[in-house]
C-alpha cells in the first residue's frame, strides 16, 4: 500500500492557508556591490558569474564602473546647477528678460527660421 503522502493532497484544504498575504507585495531586489538596483539582466548574469565561479572580463569590470561614476557625476551635476542652467541664467541678468533668443545657421539664412 502507498503512503499518505501522495493522498495527502485530496485533502488539502487552501482555505486553511492563503496563498496572498493582506501585507504590501513582497519584491525582491537584486543589488550589486554599489547597493544599486540590478534589472533582470545584470541579476542573471551576476548569479551565473557566481554559479559557474567565474566572473566578467576585466574591460567589462572597467566599463561598468566607469559607467557608475559617470552616473554618479551626472546625478550630482543635476543636483547642483547645470552648467548650461548657469550659462543660460547669466545671459537672462546680461540682457534682463526672462527667455533667451536662439540663433542659429536656419534663422541667419534667409527665408529660414
């Protein structure tokens, strides 16, 4: 005779335990050494570089580190004033209005702009 085990299931009542919780969601993050959110992609590829005990070639290693400084720069360039944002708030106080005119080669030539 089988075991109860495999007939355990027939009586498996889903009522007992629900299968979504009345909590927020639960989401997993990847995160890599930065603390930065991986997208699928990048997380696969970390868990096969683990799995296999392999990992990634040293220009790829550089790349993507300088693309995180860049990154990193950029967000606090924003944070601060742009450099265009700064250019474009000089030339506002130079000629006081509150826009500024753009010229370029289609308005200079004639019939353009």
């Amino acid at each position: 005779m089988m075991s109860g085990d495999q007939d355990s299931f027939n009586s498996y009542d889903p009522g007992k335990r629900p299968m979504t919780s009345e909590e927020a969601e639960l989401r997993i993050d990847h995160r890599d050494e930065f603390g930065r959110v991986q997208s699928a992609k990048e997380a696969f590829r970390t868990m096969s570089w683990r799995f296999h005990g392999k990992g990634p070639h040293w220009k790829n290693v550089e790349r993507r580190v300088n693309r995180i400084q860049n990154d990193i720069k950029r967000r606090q360039e924003t944070s601060e004033v742009a450099p265009t944002l700064r250019a474009l708030e000089r030339v506002q106080k130079q000629e006081g209005n509150s826009y500024m005119l753009l010229t370029g080669a289609t308005a200079a030539a004639p019939g353009g702009g």
